[in-house]
C-alpha cells in the first residue's frame, strides 16, 4: 500500500510540484520497506538469493558446455564413414598412424601416380580431395635433407633431427632410407616424403611416427632390391 503524506492539493486534484510519497510496500511480515538500507545477497556465497529462473539458466548452461565438449571430442569420429587405408601404394602401413592425417568424409581413394622415372607417388583422396600423399625419391648423391625438403611446400617450419636423416613438422615429414639402390639410378639416394593437405590436421609427433614407419617399410619393399 502506498500513502501519501498531508500536502496541498492542487485545484486539479493533484500533488503541487515537490509533494513527497513514501511507501509502506512491505514483501512481507518483518520485511524493510522498498528501498530501505539492507545488504545485498552475495551470489558467490548465497545461492538460495539467486531468482528462480538465474539458477535454472545457470544449470542449463553448464550442461550446454558439458555437452559440447562430449559432442566435440566425438565429431571427427562420427563423421568418418569410410576405413583408413592400410596399405600406401604396396608399402603397408599402420592405420592407426594415417588416421590423424586424414579428414571426415564418405570415401577415400588412393592412387599411385609416377610424374617422372624417379619418383613414385600415393595420393590418398577423401571426398575427391587430396587429403595426404606419400611419396618415394630417388635425388643424387650430395643432395642434403634440406634440399629435399625444400621441394615439398608442406615442410616449410619443419627441423632436421636424427642426425639429419629425417626432418618433419606437423603436416609433413622427409627421411633417408638407409641401405637402398637402384641399378636404373646409379649414384642416388631415395627418400621417402609425406605431405598432410587435409586441413586442421597438423601434428608434429604423429608424423615423426609416421615416417618412421613408413621409411621402414620402404626399405624392406622391392624398392630397395
């Protein structure tokens, strides 16, 4: 209820400018009218001052986060529908180590193509897109890590390691096979090269991993006898 203290009133019935109103609004038995001094609740500390509806948004919105962080970590999964490629071009290869390399999609397909006499190269494709290709080059003799490197656009922040037999970054890797010759290329050396082009797939020690293995692989194929 609302009183108005005595004043003067008008000939339109009204308060004369300056005319007080106090309020006797009460929220209840033992309540301090509207306005009064009293401390406010403190949201760290009193939960039970929060309205109704601020609790109930709060709880929603944390169950939002919870469940964005489940459906994120379970994306690239979900939306993988074809099987990782174990085999590169005849080199077998663990498809545990591709997989980070290659983006969701429906297919993939993988392709060996030879541009020159002395390069082998296996294109992998998801959705008609280059994802990653491994690659098999035979350069001459003196030609350093570096050099090789240099030839592969994916390798441009990549640093030599293991006594400059192999250099990789996070979307790409160079190496050395180590005990391997061809009678068609007298006097060269082959490497072997991965490039990542699938998009948000950058990982420095998956791809060390990588052409690790698959170097290996290389040197136990017919590519070295």
């Amino acid at each position: 209820m609302i009183d108005l203290v005595d004043q003067p009133v008008g000939p339109n019935g009204r308060l004369p400018l300056g005319g007080q109103v106090t309020s006797n609004l009460l929220s209840g038995p033992g309540s301090c009218p509207l306005g009064a001094d009293r401390p406010a609740p403190d949201p760290a500390t009193d939960w039970e001052a929060f309205p109704l509806m601020a609790r109930r948004l709060a709880q929603a919105s944390t169950m939002l986060v919870v469940f964005g962080v489940l459906v994120g970590c379970s994306t690239s999964d979900e939306q993988r529908e074809y099987n990782v490629p174990a085999v590169l071009c005849n080199v077998p290869v663990d498809p545990d180590l591709v997989s980070p390399f290659l983006p969701p999609g429906k297919t993939v397909s993988v392709r060996k193509k030879t541009p020159v006499p002395s390069r082998t190269r296996c294109q992998m494709d998801v959705d008609g897109k280059w994802a990653l290709i491994a690659s098999q080059e035979w350069w001459t003799e003196g030609s350093s890590i570096s050099e090789v490197a240099d030839a592969h656009p994916e390798l441009e922040s990549a640093q030599p390691t293991d006594g400059n037999a192999l250099l990789h970054s996070g979307t790409g890797a160079v190496a050395r096979v180590g005990s391997c010759a061809n009678a068609d290329l007298p006097e060269h050396v082959l490497y072997t090269a991965i490039q990542v082009y699938a998009s948000e797939r950058e990982d420095a020690s998956a791809m060390k991993k990588l052409i690790t293995a698959y170097t290996n692989e290389v040197e136990r194929s017919s590519a070295c006898r």
